[in-house]
C-alpha cells in the first residue's frame, strides 16, 4: 500500500451542518494527539492473498458516525488492544 492517491479519487465535499463535533468531548493526549478507542467489532474475515491469509476485523471507532467502521489487522487489534 501507498499513502498517496490519485487525482481521480477525489469527490467534491459537501458540507453536512448535522455532522458537527462538540469540541468538550474530544480528549486530548498530552502532545495534543487525539488516538480513538475500538467500541465494538462489527465484523470478521480473512483476507487472501497468494499464499498467506490474512484475519482482518471490522471495527466501530469512539466517536465516528455510524456505519464508518474500518478493516483492521486482528493481530494488530489483538496486541493494542
């Protein structure tokens, strides 16, 4: 994987007024870094790649909107978390 994308996977924002954060709620650690907690495992599946298989875990974030879970390494969630 890179951390860089192309032009053409950008799409216009458009702003949601509903979508605001109450800045109160947010914790910050002390080098002003925000790091959410997991609350809940949505989903499981192993990914497979050539020869290896990968467990991967869908995961529901502290403070994210609904339905914005993200795929992560089990073995990473295991040893964080």
């Amino acid at each position: 994987m890179h951390n860089v994308f192309h032009v053409s996977q950008l799409r216009k924002y458009v702003p949601d007024s509903s979508a605001t954060v109450d800045l109160e709620s947010i914790e910050l650690e002390p080098n002003m870094t925000f790091q959410p907690q997991p609350v809940q495992i949505v989903d499981q599946d192993v990914r497979n790649l050539r020869n290896r298989s990968i467990p991967v875990v869908k995961v529901m974030w502290e403070g994210s909107p609904e339905g914005e879970a993200t795929w992560e390494l089990e073995s990473e969630m295991l040893e964080h978390y």
